[in-house]
C-alpha cells in the first residue's frame, strides 16, 4: 500500500468545484430506468448511454471521478478507447463498484447486508489492471419498525471495513457509503439519530481494520426526513442536521465527504449541498457523488434515441455544472432555469 498515493487520489477525488459521478447501475437497475422510458436494455445501448455521459465535453470542468459497473469497465468509445482509458485522458479518476448487493439478513426480517467479500482481494487486482484507481461498496440501512438493530448496523460496518481494507492493500482508494435510507415516514430527528450512530460504528471498525483515514473518501446520506413523513423538512434544517451530525462523528483526517442523493430530486440535492458548503469553514470538503441526481434529466432527454445523444449531453453538462457551484456554496434555486 503506497500511502501517498491513495492520499493524492483520494483528494482529487473531492477537489475543490468538483465531485464524483456514480454511472455504477448494475444491469437490472439500468433495466428498470430504461424500461420506464421503454427503453430497451441492450447491452449497445447501455454502452451507448454511458458514452453519451463519459464524453460529454467539460465535463471534466465539473467531474473527478466515475464509479463504473464491471461491464462498463470492460467497455469502449465508439472510437475504440476503453473506458478507463477515456477518462484517464480527461483527467478524471475511473472507479469500480466492487460489492454484489444488500442481501436479506438472516434472523433479522426487514434488514439487509451487503454481500462480495468473497474472492474480493483477487477481483480488486484485476480492477486495477483495467484501470481502477478507487471503488465503492455501499451499505444499506433502513429506517422502520425496531430497525435498524445494532447488529445490522455492526455487520455492515465490519463489511465496510474489510473491504476498505482490502482495497488500500491493492492500491485504490475505497468509498465507504454507509447509506440511512429516505424510505419511510420517519422525523428528521430519527434520521439524525441513526445516522450519527451508524456513522460512530463504521469508523469504529475503520480505525480498528487499520483502515488509513487519510486515503479514503466517505459517501453517507444526507440528514433527511422519509419521503412519508408529512411535513418535509426545510433544507436549512436538512443542512444544518447533516453538518451537525457529520461534525460530531467523521474524523478531520478523512480528505473529502461525498453524498449520495439518495432519491432526493435533483435540485433538492444540489440545493442541500450548496447550503451546506455556505454554512463556513468545514474539517473537509463537501462534494457529491450522485447518480440518478445526475443523470436523471439527461436520461429522459436521450430516451434510447441517437438523434438526442448531444440533447442528453447537454442536460447532463448543465446538472454537473451546477453541482460543481454547489460545493463551493455559490449554486441559488434561480440557476435551474439558465440554460447549459
């Protein structure tokens, strides 16, 4: 493990205007986002769409990094340049989604845990040789009746932290997401309280794996009431809760936080986190490694059809530009309306 090479990675990961994309949908998520736009999921058209992303011109203005899916690793440009390859050339890191899924925990009904340890160290070396230089694992964490459990919430760490581990020993730089989800009717302040103490558990299995802080990037949600919750929270209140939270629990050392959106409406994200690096001077950078957040207005305006590639490219161009205001605080609800 080259430590100061995981660092340097990790902090160009989370440089200052920019974040990551999460382009990581294994095939049967695509599947469905395809479907409903009666899109048919080809693996042509998957590459298609994913081309249509990856050389959207400057986009490197705005994007670090790419979180990849195995197939799109193993994919080129119409050109004939593998993808890691293109991005490379542009200046942005390509990365890998290395777990296989949040599968039923036994014994405990209505939670999950996140499966691919096995034969992990060996698919890391060869996602490096292809051109990885970091990857991601998430872990999925539900809000409801008696959950989560302080077991699910420990055996999800302790995955975390092996595969962390795991990926520093290969030489890429591990995202940890340990993700509280949005699903369910619960308060703010419920999802304050399980965020802060899934937070405290996974940095406390960090710390004991021997996991090197200082060359990690951590993706957690954001603060937030459930989407059933009748009375929404403010984003003021949404910012404030997620900063409080993050400063009692994520260590300084860590180089950069970047959020997933969780199911958050495009502009609700970017607004959340613009408020947030507005609040003042933080232990680390603020960024976002969004995926539907992202990709959502530019999958409807491409919709399958080649003709609408530079129409998706725009839309595309025009979220990431906004995203990028938004981790230095400058992005307002008005700029929704300018073009790209």
């Amino acid at each position: 493990m080259n430590r100061s090479e995981l660092e340097r990675i990790a902090r160009a990961m989370v440089a200052r205007g920019k974040g990551i994309l999460a382009a990581d949908e294994s095939s049967g998520t695509i599947a469905k986002r395809f479907g409903a736009l009666d899109i048919p999921s080809t693996e042509e058209l998957r590459r298609s769409y994913r081309e249509m992303l990856l050389t959207t011109p400057g986009a490197a203005a705005s994007i670090s990094g790419v979180i990849l899916y195995d197939e799109t690793l193993r994919q080129k440009t119409s050109q004939g340049v593998p993808f890691p390859r293109h991005l490379e050339q542009l200046g942005i890191l390509p990365g890998i989604k290395v777990d296989t899924g949040a599968k039923p925990l036994a014994g405990f009904p209505g939670e999950t845990i996140t499966e691919g340890l096995d034969g992990l160290r060996e698919r890391l070396i060869e996602y490096y040789e292809l051109g990885a230089r970091f990857a991601k694992w998430r872990a999925v964490i539900d809000i409801g009746a008696g959950i989560p459990t302080n077991h699910a919430i420990a055996a999800n760490a302790e995955a975390l932290s092996r595969y962390a581990a795991l990926c520093q020993e290969n030489g890429l730089v591990p995202i940890v997401e340990p993700e509280v989800l949005m699903d369910g009717a619960h308060s703010l302040e419920h999802c304050e309280g399980v965020t802060e103490v899934v937070l405290a558990k996974v940095f406390e299995c960090l710390i004991a794996a021997r996991v090197h802080l200082e060359g990690m990037v951590l993706k957690p949600n954001m603060v937030i009431s459930g989407k059933k919750h009748p009375q929404p929270a403010a984003p003021e209140a949404v910012a404030a809760a997620t900063l409080r939270t993050l400063r009692r629990r994520v260590p300084a050392a860590v180089p950069g936080i970047a959020f997933l959106s969780g199911g958050q409406t495009s502009p609700e994200a970017t607004l959340h986190l613009s408020l947030m690096n507005a609040a003042g001077p933080l232990p680390w950078p603020l960024t976002f490694s969004f995926g539907r957040a992202l990709q959502d207005s530019a999958l409807l305006a491409w919709s399958g059809q080649a003709g609408n590639f530079l129409a998706g490219q725009k839309e595309f161009a025009k979220r990431a530009r906004l995203n990028g205001l938004a981790t230095t605080g400058a992005y307002l609800p008005a700029m929704e309306a300018v073009a790209a």
